[in-house]
C-alpha cells in the first residue's frame, strides 16, 4: 500500500499564513467599510424632484413629465432644454444642495425666473468641454413653492437620451453621501492609484540596474490610469471642489492612457509566440493606439474634436487589444501550457467580460436611455483583479527567468573556474590573454608558478593531502596578486597571474607579500611543506605578444624551479622559494 507523503512543516506554515492575511484583509476591509456606511441612512436623507416636470426640448413640449421613464432620441450639439417644475409646499429649506447630474451640457438654475446659479457657458462660447457629473447648487433658504426652471444647451453630439434623477441633499452630508455610496470605487481607485504611484517610483529604480523589471513598470503606470480613472467615473474627486470640466478631461486623459502600457505588457508574450504575422498585428496596434491617442488628445487640446466624441472610437479600440490579449494567451497557452499564461487568459476573460457588459450598459444608456440593469462600473472590480493577475503573472515570471539566469550564471562560472580551488581556469586564462593581444600599447606581467612536491605528496600522504597543498598554493597566489590582476590554475600543479603593470617597485612588492604569504601557510598549517617555483617576464617596447611574455615567463619558472632542486640537493624543502626574473 503506498504511503501517502504528509505536507511538510513549512508548506503547512505558509497556508496558514495566507489565510490569515486573506481573513485580516477582509476583517479590514468590513471594518473601514462599516466606518464609512455605519450613519448612512441617516446622511442619505434627500428628496427627489423626478416628477411633475414640463419639458421643452428644441421648441417640442412635453407636460408633466416623470424622468424615470421619459425618453427621447439623443440630443446634438446646440440643442436647448428647458425644464421646470414647482417645488413642494412642504419642503425643508434649511441648507439644501440641488444636485443636478450633468451631461456635457451647459445650465442655468432659476427660481422664479430669477437666475440663482450659472455652469458652461464660458466654456461654451470658448468652444472647450463642459464635462460630465454632479453639479451641486447651493439653495436658498425660502425656495418651497417657487418654480425651478433649468435651462441646458447641449455642448456635444450624441450626449444622453434621458435624464439621470435630481435630487436635494442637505449641505453638510452631500459629500459624505456620495462617498459613502461610491465607497467601493473610492477603495479600489485609491488603491489602485497609490499602488501604482509608489511602485512605478521604486521599479523606475530598479530599472536603473536592471531592465527585467520593465513590465513591473508597465503593471503600475497601468494601475495609475486605471485608478485615476475610477475616482474620475465615479465623481469621487468631487469632494476636492475640482471642476466637472477638469474631472472629466482626467478620466478621459487615463481612459486613452490605460492600454498604451498594457500593449507594452504584452510584447514579451507577442515575441515568445515566434509567429511573424502577429507582431506585425502587434506592432499596428501599438502604432494605431499612440496616434490614436495623440491625435485625439491632440484635437481636444485644440478644441477642435473633444474626447466626448472620439469615445466611442477609443472604446472599438480598446475592444480589438482586449481580443488581441485573449487570442496570443491563448496561443501560448496552446504552445506551453505554463500556469503563467493560464492565469493571464482568466484575468483577460474576466476584464473582457466586466468591461464589454459596462461598455453595452453605457451604449444603451447614453444613446437608447436604457438601463440594462441597476449594476454599473463593474469594470473597476474586474480591472482590481487583472492587476492583481498581472502581478502574480510577472512574480511568476520572473521567479522563473530568475532562476534561469542563476543556472545560466553557475554554467559560465563552471566554464571558467576551477573546481577545486574556485579559481579561473585555462579556458578563463586564454580568453583573457586573447583580450590583452588585442590591445594597443598595454602594460602587464606575467606570473608562471609550479608547485613543488606534489606528485611526492600525492605519493606518500594521499590525494587529499595533495589537494590541500593545491589549495593553499592557490591562495598565496591569490592573496598577493589577484588584485593587481587575475589568478588561473592551468592545470595540475601550474598556475598562472597576470598582473596589469609593469613597475618593477609594485612587482617586488606583490613578490614580497607572496614569500610572506607562503611562510605564513606553512606555519598556519603543520607539516604543509609549501613550496613554489615561479619566474615573471614583463612587456617592454620590443614586445608585447602575451604570448611569447607567457612562454618567457615559463622557461624562467622551469629555470627556477631546476635551481631550488639544484640548492636542495634534489628536494625541496618547506618553504623552499626563488625567483627568477626577466625583462624581454
């Protein structure tokens, strides 16, 4: 019977940990949404004016009308409306707010025929956007009984085909009241917007010293537009007192924005496809997109074409990248079935859903005056959770070129360095003096070294004896030349520096702390028996091929290491070293 493996300690640890982040971000998230909908019935309190309105619209008049169900085709540029009605006998007149939601329109408010509030019309004449959203008028204070009139002229083509509800609100609880019931975009737009903000500081960076993170950079320029555009949609920047005109040119400014970096996000995946016909699809709707965008933005600027109207282009636009993410997730999917490409292809399905069902809800609401439903702006919960799968897609992502890179970097450091001293090896060594033989006029020294006694060793006292000795011949060397230059085994008991100068003060010193260095080992590590022949050749005018300074440099090791034979009387004793110098 096979045994079934039990989850180890730290997997175990780990989920439990995620689960208690997952319940304290919710036991959060109720506690700040409990602080801010606690007093909501009582902040909420307004009172509707939908009914018993006499509308005109471009000399056609309506009586009696209710806004809940009064349609009409959708209004142009220029188009005029008047709208009046009689406040109630009844009504509190204590600092009231008319809200009045507003529809790239200009207005002027009267009571009695007596004008009490202006919005639009500078703007108008100017030919500039009016914007788009809730437009507060301050009432006075005896307003029972008197007749409201509202006179709109219409700044774009196509604006609405229905009016939203107006409503009075008391003064101190309009803002709280349209926090509170916009609270859910306040938190996802906030968040979305200083996520986006402080991650786009740290990975701009980042990228300082490395461009792996790029698509980081992409995820939170992308977070920045959309949060931006959240709190813009959803009137939530209404509480700073900006003008409709300003909230709207932002959303619309974000709403362009927002794929630019999302395009970018996807090149690597476009790339990883290998299939011709889709980067040239790519690379069309990157170009299409920043022309779009500039020429849009660039006639609003001028006041030419508003944005209100070129919406609808950016929208088809926005659908044909959202197809275009879907179908090169898919493919990779297709191609390599990582779990990466998995999550990218939900998280595009779930944005491409929220988006087309607000997209449909929009369209019929502006220009047929339907409502398909009573849920909106879905798209910003849908947006929350494609970044949240963008990040966890680049973690991944980048966990796995990470490691790729760590394995990558261990074969070349393998390639080139001896295994048992950890040192450069022959290959390092002659790809180096290549370098130097291609450099004009260069200043440099070559150190060729022979270990003494090692076949001896290896002999009488074992391999591994013989390896310590190999090891700490290597690190004299290196402690007295590697940093002047580099250190290599060649191979066996050979080893090689070359250093990049040719003074001979600084090269009787790295030959002075290498003698010391030796006597040191020896008298660090018990019957060692260090012992190390070597000779050096420097360049000079009359040569500089590294290789014929290499040769030299040998012949004058072997030379040395026959005289320490020679004085020794055929053995070489601890600590046993000469030198023997040559300049060419």
């Amino acid at each position: 019977m096979k045994r079934i493996k039990k989850p180890s300690r730290q997997i175990v640890l780990k989920a439990l940990f995620i689960i208690y982040a997952l319940l304290s971000i919710c036991f959060t998230t109720l506690f700040i949404d409990h602080l801010f909908s606690s007093d909501y019935s009582a902040i909420s309190k307004y009172v509707t004016l939908n009914d018993a309105w006499d509308i005109t619209i471009n000399d056609r008049i309506r009586h009696n009308v209710s806004l809940d169900d009064f349609r009409f085709p959708p209004v142009n540029k220029g188009d005029t409306i008047t709208m009046e009605r009689t406040f109630p006998d009844d009504t509190d007149c204590t600092g009231h707010a008319l809200v009045i939601p507003i529809k790239q329109a200009a207005v002027t408010v009267s009571l009695d025929a007596e004008p009490i509030h202006e919005y639009g019309w500078d703007r108008i004449d100017m030919h500039k956007t009016v914007g788009s959203g809730y437009l507060p008028v301050d009432l006075p204070e005896q307003y029972a009984s008197k007749v409201l009139t509202l006179q709109l002229t219409v700044a774009e083509d196509k604006a609405f085909s229905h009016f939203d509800p107006i409503r009075i609100y008391e003064w101190k609880n309009f803002y709280r009241a349209i926090l509170t019931e916009n609270r859910v975009p306040l938190f996802i737009g906030g968040f979305l917007t200083i996520f986006g903000l402080v991650t786009c500081c740290i990975t701009v960076f980042a990228m300082l010293f490395s461009g792996k993170f790029s698509r980081i950079l992409c995820i939170s320029l992308f977070s920045v537009c959309i949060g931006l555009w959240t709190l813009c949609y959803y009137n939530v920047l209404l509480i700073f007192s900006m003008p409709l005109y300003t909230i709207c040119l932002l959303e619309y400014l974000t709403l362009y924005l927002a794929p630019v970096p999302l395009i970018f996000y996807l090149r690597e995946d476009v790339q990883a496809l290998n299939r011709p016909f889709m980067n040239r699809i790519y690379r069309g709707l990157l170009v299409v997109q920043i022309l779009a965008t500039a020429l849009f933005l660039g006639l609003h600027t001028v006041d030419l074409v508003h944005c209100a109207a070129t919406l609808k282009y950016m929208q088809i636009l926005i659908l044909c990248h959202l197809i275009f993410a879907i179908i090169v997730e898919f493919w990779n999917l297709r191609i390599s079935r990582r779990l990466v490409h998995r999550l990218f292809l939900i998280g595009m399905l779930v944005l491409s859903g929220c988006v087309g069902y607000d997209l449909v809800f929009y369209s019929f609401n502006r220009y047929l005056g339907i409502s398909i439903s009573s849920t909106k702006g879905i798209a910003c919960v849908g947006l929350v959770f494609f970044i949240a799968i963008l990040l966890v897609s680049f973690y991944m992502d980048l966990t796995r070129k990470m490691m790729q890179e760590t394995e990558r970097n261990f074969l070349i450091k393998s390639a080139y360095t001896d295994e048992l001293t950890q040192i450069h090896n022959r290959r390092y060594c002659m790809e180096y003096m290549a370098r130097i033989k291609e450099m004009e006029n260069p200043d440099y020294t070559v150190f060729c070294f022979d270990l003494n006694n090692l076949k001896t060793t290896n002999d009488t006292l074992g391999h591994a004896q013989g390896d310590i000795l190999i090891k700490s011949a290597a690190a004299v060397i290196v402690d007295a030349f590697e940093p002047h230059g580099i250190v290599a085994r060649m191979g066996g008991d050979e080893f090689i520096a070359i250093v990049e100068t040719d003074d001979f003060e600084k090269i009787s010193a790295m030959i002075g702390e290498f003698q010391n260095n030796i006597q040191k080992k020896n008298e660090e590590i018990p019957d060692l028996h260090l012992s190390i022949a070597f000779g050096y050749t420097s360049c000079s005018p009359k040569e500089y091929n590294i290789e014929k300074i290499y040769q030299i440099a040998d012949d004058n090791m072997y030379e040395n290491k026959q005289k320490m034979k020679k004085e020794s009387g055929g053995t070489l004793d601890r600590g046993n070293v000469s030198q023997s110098p040559a300049m060419i």
